[in-house]
C-alpha cells in the first residue's frame, strides 16, 4: 500500500491534534486500549473526553494542551495510506514544525474560526515554510464552526482572507481546498455534515485522498545516490548509500561528485543480497571497479551524462531562525560545509508574502542570499532532487535556518 506523508500545519490551540485523534477513532485506526487510556487521561484532568490525547503523548503536552514534537498517526484510506505528521504550532518550536514538514508531501491546514483565534502570523508561517519545502497540495479545515453555528459565511470570509495569501506565495488554485469542520465534534471530517448543508464538497478525508492521489512531485530521472561512507566487503571496499532518484544496474559506469572521478559498478548489495539491479528508494552498497581513496560520505553518485551542478556558491531562499555569525556552517547531506559569507539580497515577509530591497535577515523571516561555501558541493533545484536542494544552516554552534536551492 503506498505511503503518502502529510503534514499537519497550524497555529497552536486550533485543534490539529483533536482532529487526528478524532479521525483515528472513525476510522477505526484508534486501538480500543488508546481510546481507553486517553479517556481515562482526560478524566484524571477533570476534562471531557479530549480526542487530541490519543495522539499526544507526551504528558507535558496533554497538561499544557501543546503538541511539542512532531509526531506520526497512519490511516489507511482506500488505496492509500495517510501518516499524518504532527508538527508543533508554537513559535518557540519552529525548528521542530520545519523537520516535520520537510517529509509532507501534501499540507493540511487547520485554522479556528472561534473567536479571539482565526488566521495568525503563525497561520501564514507554516503556510509558507510548507510551499518553500515543496509541498504544491493543499487542504484547509476551517475548524470548529460549531462555535460560529456552522455559518457559512463566517467559513467563506476566513476562505476569501487566506486565499489571497496563499496564492501570493505560489500555490495553484487547482491545488488548493478548503473544507468546514469541527475536529471535536467530528463534523465533515470522514463524513458529510447534516449541520452545514451549504457545504457542497466533499468530506475532509476524500479531500485529503484526492490531493495526495494527484500528488506527483516533480523528480529528475537521471541517477542520484547520497553516500553515507564506505565499508569493507568480501571482494573489497564498497561505498553505501541511499539511491533518491533514478535506478542503477551492474556493469554501468557512474561519475562520483564533486570529485568528478567516474567509475565501474562491479556489484551491488541490497538487504545483504547481491543484486543486477537497484532502484530509487534502496539503499545499497556498491562495489566500483576502483577504491577512491578519499572520505565518501556527502559524495553523490550519479549517471555521466546527466550530472547535477557542482559549484561553491549557491542562490538560496533561507526561512531564518538565528543569526548569521562568523562560524556559519551549511549542513549538507550529513556533511558540514563552511559558509565564507552569507549575502542576503532580499528580504520576505512570510507573513504578508513581500519582499523588499532589505538586506536584513529577519529572525522567523525569510530571505534570499548568495551563499559563498569553503568547498564545491553538487546542487539541484529543491524541486527537482530535494536532497540536492535543501541546506540546513547553523551559526556559531546554533540552528540558524534551512535555505532551498531555487
């Protein structure tokens, strides 16, 4: 059954854990012992049945009613299977909303309609770190219309606000739904709602199955192995590695990045066997016809005639989360790349989606820069190879953004 990641996106307090914990229960993927445990939580708290329990599990989380770190739930739906990511809404724990929405492969957005809530700057962050990382599908829950009455105004006005500012920062229309809800109550969440007859769509778990059905992101087919090191084998040394794109048969040759060396495959091991062929997702341990001397970890395997960019200075639009000092590091698939300066060109208001002629770097902004590295790296469009396109930024010992290839 495949898999479809989505990420789980929101201001804190506007119900993502409720939701989940809710569609786990009607669609069955809820244990009895769960549901059991988080009742038995919800009474201990002198609460009414909290939904959101079953998938917070953290107790600090359930006595402060804040999700802290990502976390996973998987409904399977038809012929797919949902794992939805989790990812905090408070601002203090952007770091953990970015390492969960880097794996969605489709959003969904849960904004309050209840009063004193609504679309808040935190809204729109999320909204825009997730198009930054790729993610082209959208689906909007306006939450909790059983205390707006399950007005439908009230759910177009919060439609026709976010709208414009989702389509400023670069979704599709097409690709872009918004479905009226109560996570708590459970309305229109796998079911239509008799409560909110106006509501013409569908319920919000075909929505989720329709984006991530149409969901195909753009991927190179040329070869792209992401070593993590050598080690030693019966007929000598092999290089491992994680094929993200394309696929690889024995006796082909390949160029090794940024070195630029091109090799023989001799073998290939997947699982402990000896294989002719691999495919993208395996990881693998090949043997070349050469050893390469040199500390393969970082490397990229790829196929001679379609080759990604090697170079030392790359365009990046970074989301910032820290200060750029003078020990700036980019940490580049398992391997830290000093930064000889970071120049930032631009600067974006993730919460409006302007940019301006600032050369200031904003902390929970976004810019774009020309980054200088101590070292030439092999580079794509994010778009096109994720893990050739994405840099994650450190600064004098401190997470200080994550910057995309553009």
């Amino acid at each position: 059954m495949i898999v479809k990641n989505i990420a789980l996106l929101g201001h804190k307090d506007h119900g993502k854990s409720t939701l989940i914990g809710n569609m786990l229960m009607l669609t069955g993927a809820a244990t009895k012992v769960r549901i059991k445990e988080a009742e038995a939580y919800s009474k201990r708290l002198h609460k009414d049945f909290e939904p959101a329990f079953i998938l917070d599990s953290f107790a600090e989380e359930r006595l402060n009613e804040m999700t802290i770190d990502t976390t996973r739930a998987e409904i399977k739906y038809r012929d797919l299977a949902f794992a939805f990511i989790d990812v905090p809404g408070h601002e203090e724990l952007i770091k953990n909303m970015i390492s969960g929405a880097s794996y969605g492969e489709v959003a969904l957005l849960l904004v309050s309609v209840k009063k004193d809530e609504g679309i808040r700057d935190q809204t729109k962050r999320h909204l825009f770190i997730s198009r930054m990382l790729g993610i082209d599908r959208l689906i909007v829950a306006v939450n909790k219309m059983d205390t707006a009455g399950y007005d439908e105004e009230t759910f177009e006005l919060v439609k026709r606000e976010l709208s414009k500012f989702i389509f400023k920062i670069g979704f599709n229309k097409a690709n872009v739904s918004f479905v009226p809800v109560s996570a708590y109550k459970g309305d229109n969440l796998v079911k239509k709602s008799p409560k909110m007859k106006w509501y013409k769509g569908t319920p919000l778990i075909d929505s989720i199955y329709h984006a991530a059905k149409s969901e195909g992101r753009k991927q190179e087919k040329g070869l792209r192995i992401i070593t993590q090191g050598t080690i030693p084998g019966d007929a000598g040394e092999h290089v491992v590695g994680r094929i993200v794109s394309g696929s690889l048969k024995t006796g082909e040759r390949v160029s090794v990045l940024p070195q630029g060396v091109v090799a023989k495959v001799r073998g290939i091991v997947v699982k402990g066997k000896r294989v002719k062929s691999a495919k993208v997702g395996e990881n693998v341990a090949l043997r070349l016809d050469r050893n390469l001397g040199y500390e393969m970890r970082g490397t990229v395997i790829t196929d001679p005639a379609h080759k990604p960019k090697v170079t030392d200075e790359v365009q990046l639009r970074i989301f910032v989360t820290g200060r750029f000092g003078k020990k700036t590091f980019a940490k580049f698939n398992g391997i830290d790349v000093p930064c000889k300066s970071v120049n930032v060109r631009r600067d974006i208001d993730v919460t409006t989606g302007e940019s301006s002629a600032s050369k200031k770097a904003k902390l929970l902004g976004a810019v774009e820069a020309d980054v200088k590295l101590a070292r030439k790296v092999p580079v794509e469009n994010y778009d096109v190879t994720r893990e050739l396109g994405r840099f994650v930024l450190y600064s004098d010992g401190k997470f200080a953004g994550i910057g995309t290839v553009s």
